[in-house]
C-alpha cells in the first residue's frame, strides 16, 4: 500500500530521500512515513537521521515498526522473508 | 555503554546474535537490547524479526530508538557520523 506521505527508500543517495522528505512537508503532509526493506533499512535509518540533524530539527519520529514480508524473488522457487522498517515522522 | 543485557549487531551470520539473545533471556534478563550502527542497522532487524518469527513467538518489541554516533576513523581526520538502533525486546 503506497500511500502519498511515504518515502520508500531504494538504492540513491541519502539525500534525494531526505528532499523527498521535505517536500511532502512542504507540500503540507502531517506525518511523513519512511518506509524500507533488507539492506536500505541502515540508508532509512540515515535518512531521518540526515533530515534532523542538518534540515528539519524540530522534526519528530513519531513511531517506527519493524517486520517481515515475503518476496518471491525470480530465481527461487520459494518465496523469502525480507525485514521491513517503517518510521513515522512529525513536524 | 554496554551492558550485559545488550547484543551488539556486526557482521556474523544473522543467527549468532539471536542465539546470543536467546541465551540472555534464559538467563533471566528482563530486557534484552539489540544495539547496531551503519550497515549493520538492517541485520540488527533481521535478527529481531528471526527470534520472534522463527524462535521466540511472545517477544515483544518494547522500544525502538534511533539516533546519531561521531565515529572516528584512522583514514580520515574528521570524525564521521554514523546512525544507531536500539530495539529494546521483552520475554
């Protein structure tokens, strides 16, 4: 489920996410949630941490969860657990 | 700080540290805290979600903290920032 306030985090640099971030700030999002799975969980992790420190510091994490999905990857037969991270952000 | 109640995540196989977990719930700690920086952010959740999934069922996630560490490294003068978790787990 992509919703509009969301950020799912991929293999760019940390900051086109951290502007990703602002934007929907700007654009007058309430909460902005960073959504990542497998190894881009640290790069979430760097994102929020990069938009606190140096651009948004009165920005809040609200929440963060963590979980499982399974992916069906194309060169297995079987479907496999990666971890997920979502992180909640207030103004 | 470390404290014996605290996994520390590096760059072992993911089920090391959750039998490193599983070893300080059995000795009675009442909350064990998984700690990771960088990289080793997203194994720190895989070993959470590989306890709970696959070997600890009513382990709770208490707290999810997320923050900023100043690393010196030998390569270069300036310090580096490097981002942390901390998931604190409940039996």
């Amino acid at each position: 489920m992509e919703r509009s306030n969301t950020v799912f985090i991929g293999r760019k640099p940390v900051l086109n996410y951290v502007l990703a971030c602002m934007t929907l700030f700007k654009s007058g999002q309430e909460n902005v949630i960073v959504k990542a799975r497998g190894q881009s969980i640290s790069r979430a992790v760097d994102v929020v941490e990069v938009l606190k420190n140096r651009f948004m510091p009165d920005v809040e994490v609200a929440e963060i969860k963590i979980g499982t999905e399974q992916v069906q990857s194309e060169e297995r037969s079987m479907p496999s657990n990666v971890s997920t991270i979502e992180i909640m952000l207030k103004p």
